[in-house]
C-alpha cells in the first residue's frame, strides 16, 4: 500500500475511491500535470461528463484532497510535455 502524507494526513494512494475519475485527488493531480493554476474542484461523475464542483461547494476534506492530489503528482508525478 502506497500512502502519502499531506498537511498530517495520511492519503491511501492506491484507494479506488482517492483515485476516482474526476474526484478531487484526482483533479488536483491532473491539474499539476497540466500546469494549471491551482482551482479545487471536482466532477460528481467522470470529468468533463458529469456536474462540476466548484470550492464553494466542496468540504474541508474535499478541498484538502484536491490540495494534498495536487502536491502529491508535484513531488512523484510528470507533467505533461506540449
């Protein structure tokens, strides 16, 4: 099991439900590889087919998944070469 620790919690890398298509994990990891400004968000389904989440709208332990996906592909992660 791959865990990662952000702001003193410790995130399960290899949970379904972390790595969910367009969860926030998700979004913060794909924002980083994008090179995208940081925007918490989320897709209630898959990204870009389903309903976004804007911050105003996400809990503490969303936005925080978000933070935590994001600093997790800067550390390990690429970035998308264009």
């Amino acid at each position: 099991m791959e865990t990662f620790e952000y702001n003193g919690v410790v995130y399960n890398v290899d949970c379904d439900d972390l790595n969910r298509h367009g969860g926030p994990w998700d979004r913060g990891c794909a924002d980083s590889w994008y090179q995208r400004p940081l925007d918490p968000h989320y897709f209630v389904g898959d990204t870009y087919n389903s309903d976004r989440v804007e911050s105003d709208q996400m809990t503490q332990q969303q936005i925080d998944e978000y933070y935590a996906g994001h600093d997790y592909n800067e550390r390990f992660g690429g970035k998308k070469e264009y």
